[in-house]
C-alpha cells in the first residue's frame, strides 16, 4: 500500500446512541478513521467497546429504533452514506461494502441452499441472468477454497461445517467485488485450525483482488499477523491507533498495553499466569466527559476525572493516543 494513498473509506465525528428504558447508551462517541486503498485495518476492544456497532452504522445494518446515528459522515464513492437514501444504501451494501458477520449459522439462511444465497446479490446487484450467476457462485465456492464447488452450490448451511460455513459468507460478501470488506469477528466461533485455515484464505484473496479489509476482532494475536495498520477501541471511541509494529513495539494507551498483557504465553517449560484487566467496561448513558477507562487505569490523576483526552500524536506513521499520560517521560503529558 502505497504512502499517503487517498481513502477509499473515511469516516469523521461518527456518533450512534441507543434509546433503553434506563435511558440512551451512547455506544459510538466521536469516531474518526479512514481505510486507504488494499488496507488491512484492525479494529480491537473488548466486548462493549463498540466495534461492531461502530461498522454497522457505517451502512445502515443498526435497527432503528433502538439506535439512531446522531452525528458524523462517512464518505464512500464520493457520498455521505449517513445522508443517502435507502435505495441507494441498498446499492452499496453487498456490492460495493462487503460485510462478514460473526456467525455463519445464523447468517446464512437454513431453508435456502448456498448456491441460491450466493447467486441473490449477483442478481440483485449486477444483473446477472440464473445462468451465469450460477457459474459465477461456483467459481466463488471454488476462490475460497470448497472442493466439488458446483455440486455443494445445492447445499444447505446444515451440510457444512462451520469453517466451511464461514467460507460460504466470505464467498457471498465477496461476490459483487466489493471495494471495502468488513469482516466482523469471522473467526471467533472456529477452532485454530480452521482460523488459521481462513486467516491464510483472507490473505491470499487480499493479495489477488486488492479490496480493502477492516477486521473487527478481540484478538491481538490475530492482528498481529495480518494487519497493516490498527484502531484500537474503548468505550465507544478510538483510544489509540497506529501501524501494527508500532503499536506491538511501542504502545501509548494503558488500555492497549494492558490488552497487550492479555495476550497468553509460555514463559520455559510451564505457561505464565494468564493477566486480566481488573474491572468492567464503562455503560455510558452520558456522552463521557472524562476518560471512559480512568476507572480501570493505573496512571490516572486529577486531569483524566475533568476531560476526556484527545487523540494526539505520540509516534510515527500515524500513531496517535488519546491519553493524558506520557510514557516516554514516566508522568503527565503537557497540556
């Protein structure tokens, strides 16, 4: 990926609430990335920090109510896609944003074989007549790697195993070639055979299509070997992001370098004591005016509890953090 590459996605202010009987959970607070051309960006953070529903609201897949996009812009193919008509959403959605859900089970509909699910967005979206859709869905089986794949096109979910479930959907979000594949948390559910198994399969289709990928996952060890670059989420907002060496190599958010200590290793003979981080994420029914983990931190003073802290530069290639905290100088950070 070429430097300064301009976007092929670019998301500013983004702000995405949810309306609950004990009042609105603000769930996406002010968030601003792109994703440049080929791009591999990860996007980590534990369970609630607000990853998927961040990318869920980029196309409009959040159910309305209870959520509702309040702010921001997300900038496609020169439109804003907060702005656009649903007509024209649907146009973009499966063809030219792909999007992986986390559970191929419950995404793939049991009563429809996988050929019919892979040929609907080649017809919907590009037209195709039955017959050349249906060649186009076996060559799509076949790209991600099910053998027999004109035969298995009448196959139901059932008929699958899960790794060749999660196949299946990669193969439809990847029908229409998509410029953008967001792929959320495909791994999670299969064991680490078939996740390395689909880990090396989105390699290699990164390699011979070119699409740009976000990979939602709370996986570190994941990112790790596959992203360029990496966002890393809490409390509904981006706490730090910066290229994947760099942020492995020199973390500036207590949040990432406590994430980081999660990580499982072997230390000799005998495994180390598995570290957690103490505490639980923060619910915000308030837009957070102080840094949503000062609770959970250990560097937190005065500053953290009176201003949520900006992201700033804290390194190279892009690398930003929004902590109060220096680490190269072991105390605050100038104001």
């Amino acid at each position: 990926m070429p430097d300064g590459a301009s976007s092929v996605l670019d998301v500013r202010g983004l702000k995405t609430v949810f309306r609950t009987r004990s009042g609105e959970v603000h769930a996406v607070n002010s968030v601003s990335f792109d994703v440049k051309p080929g791009e591999l960006l990860g996007v980590v953070g534990e369970s609630g920090s607000g990853k998927s529903v961040t990318m869920m609201s980029l196309i409009g897949l959040l159910p309305s109510p209870p959520a509702e996009v309040r702010d921001g812009q997300v900038l496609f193919e020169g439109s804003d896609l907060l702005r656009c008509s649903e007509e024209h959403l649907r146009g973009v959605r499966g063809a030219r944003i792909g999007f992986v859900f986390q559970d191929p089970m419950t995404s793939l509909n049991p009563v429809f074989t996988v050929g019919f699910q892979i040929m609907e967005p080649l017809r919907a979206h590009l037209g195709m007549s039955r017959r050349v859709a249906e060649r186009r869905a076996a060559e799509l089986l076949d790209l991600v790697g099910i053998p027999d794949a004109r035969r298995r096109l009448a196959d139901y979910p059932h008929q699958f195993s899960g790794g060749m479930r999660q196949r299946v959907m990669i193969a439809i979000a990847l029908a229409c070639e998509p410029k953008v594949l967001i792929a959320d948390e495909p791994t999670t559910a299969l064991d680490v055979t078939i996740q390395a198994q689909i880990l090396e399969l989105v390699r290699d289709l990164r390699q011979k299509l070119g699409m740009a990928i976000v990979w939602i996952t709370h996986d570190l060890g994941v990112i790790a070997g596959i992203a360029d670059r990496v966002i890393v989420m809490y409390g509904g907002q981006i706490v730090e992001q910066a290229p994947v060496r760099e942020l492995f190599g020199n973390p500036q958010h207590p949040y990432t370098r406590a994430l980081l200590q999660t990580i499982p290793h072997v230390r000799g003979a005998r495994a180390a004591r598995l570290k957690v981080i103490e505490g639980q994420p923060p619910i915000l029914y308030r837009h957070p005016t102080a840094c949503p983990f000062a609770p959970r931190c250990g560097h937190t003073f005065d500053r953290c509890l009176a201003a949520n802290p900006p992201r700033v530069p804290v390194g190279p290639g892009g690398h930003d953090a929004a902590c109060f905290w220096d680490f190269a100088t072991g105390g605050p950070r100038d104001a």
